[in-house]
C-alpha cells in the first residue's frame, strides 16, 4: 500500500490491462517511448517482469501505473537495451514506467520500484537494475526521482528519434 489517501495494489500485468497500459504510455510521450498495441504486447511478452499498479481514486478500482522490466538477454530491438547489453551483464532493464497523470504524486512509482526490486532477487545472477532517462528535452522530475532512488549515470547517448538519454544503473540493496 501506498501513503495517502488513496490504496495502491501491485499485481502483474494481465492481457485485459493493455489497453489501459497503452493509454498511460502514450499519454506520457516522450518520457516513454511511443509504441502501439501489436509492439506494447510484444514487449510485454518479453518482460519477465510486468506489474501494474492499480488504485481506487474514487470511481473504483482502475490501473494508475505500470511498468515493463527486461533481462540482460531479450531479443529487444531498443537502441538504450542494446547501450546497456554491449556494456553490462547481470542486470535487468526498466523499460518504461509511467503512472498515469491523476496519480502522479501517490506513491505508485516507488511502490512499483519496489516490487521489481524484490521481484528481481528471484533471478539468478541480477545485480542491478538499468534504465534511461531523458536529458534533451530534460526530464527532471524523473532525474530527481531516480537520484532519490539511488540511480547514478553510467554513460549518455544520443538516440536516433532525436534525444538525449542518461544512462543510469543502481545496485540491488
């Protein structure tokens, strides 16, 4: 559960969210990458780790957040999943995360870090967990809440849809 007024449950991802999931991750371009149905599903297929954060704020229980966590060996075609796998073994890759705007604030991103991070104790030979962060065009309240989390960067890299990403790494607690 997550403080405030509102309760958040972390579950895995089911087929029935993904039209929500889609709606949240396109809602939050360019923090995440725009994707439609056929490749958000492909990626979730891939994803080891998939977990939703569903809330109650008000009108029920509906899916707030979620995110999407790779291994270090996914057939993934992501110029920031390949940066990290020609560097780096023994990690897992955060995708994209996204918390839907009307629940930005509550918690539910912590909470879905640390659901992945006890998720992932359960993989053999994972000791960290990688991901980017946009710096051109900046996006610092998500640089401020990775740094809060104890993500540092690793490297930097231009991608070829026209931004600049810090690279970023923290080790399993």
């Amino acid at each position: 559960m997550c403080a405030g007024r509102f309760a958040a449950v972390i579950r895995d991802l089911r087929p029935a969210d993904l039209a929500r999931v889609l709606e949240i991750n396109q809602a939050n371009v360019p923090e995440v990458g725009s994707v439609d149905a056929e490749r958000l599903a492909w990626i979730v297929g891939m994803s080891p780790i998939a977990l939703v954060a569903e809330s109650d704020l008000g009108d029920g229980a509906e899916v707030a957040g979620f995110c999407l966590v790779l291994g270090d060996d996914a057939e993934y075609d992501s110029v920031n999943y390949s940066w990290f796998t020609e560097r780096f073994d023994g990690f897992m890759y955060l995708d994209r995360v996204a918390v839907d705007a009307a629940a930005r604030g509550r918690g539910f991103g912590t909470a879905l870090y640390d659901e992945v991070e006890r998720r992932m104790r359960g993989f053999d030979g994972v000791g960290h967990l990688a991901l980017e962060v946009n710096v051109d065009p900046p996006n610092e309240p998500s640089l401020a809440f990775h740094a809060r989390l104890g993500f540092v960067e690793v490297g930097q890299q231009d991608t070829p849809y026209g931004i600049r990403v810090s690279m970023q790494s923290r080790p399993l607690s």
